[in-house]
C-alpha cells in the first residue's frame, strides 16, 4: 500500500469513527462504557429512555467503526471501548488543534 493509499485508509477510519459518534445516544453509550468498563446491554438500557433494541443498534454502528466490540459471556454480549481507537481519535483531535495553533499564531504575526 503506498504512503497516500494508507492516508487515505486511515482518514476512512477516523471519518468512520467521527460519524459513529455523531448521535446524542452514542456519545452516552460510550460515555458510560469507559466511567463503568464492560457492560451488557441490559445494564446499558438501566435507566435509559432507550429501548434495548435501539441500544443494540447503536452499538452495532460503533462496533462496524472500531469504536466498540463485544464478546459473550454465557447468554448476553459483553460490551467495551475499543481503547487503540479512542486513542486514535484522540491523536487526530490533537493534530486538529496544532494545526489550528499554528494558523491562529500565523494569523497573529500577519496583523502584528
């Protein structure tokens, strides 16, 4: 793969995992899922407006972004952040605001 297809894979991945963050609902979901750890969505739908069925809908977006993933534990899924792509996002987010430092500091001396 050369340098630019990777670029633009990578760019893919976060664009996908911006857009699966993109709702009110499952900014919550992972919200909770990093205060509280790995959770069932059962105890996810606890006191939520949600219904299960929507919950398990959210989810299933975040986890085709790489954002969650799940694993059985006897007759429920066992749901948690994916923490490299939090990461990931995190790091992405960084570069945003440096570029953005740089431009403003550019702005700056240009009107000093």
């Amino acid at each position: 793969m050369s340098p630019s297809s990777e670029t633009r894979a990578g760019s893919l991945g976060t664009a996908l995992l911006f857009a699966a963050l993109g709702k009110q609902n499952r900014l919550r979901l992972v919200s909770r899922l990093c205060a509280g750890g790995p959770m069932s969505i059962t105890k996810l739908a606890k006191g939520s407006h949600v219904t299960r069925q929507a919950i398990t809908k959210h989810l299933r977006v975040m986890q085709k972004a790489g954002l969650v993933s799940s694993t059985r534990r006897g007759r429920e899924s066992v749901w948690q952040v994916d923490q490299r792509n939090v990461r990931r996002a995190q790091l992405y987010l960084g570069q945003i605001s440096t570029q953005w430092d740089q431009a403003l500091a550019r702005l700056q001396a240009f009107v000093e």
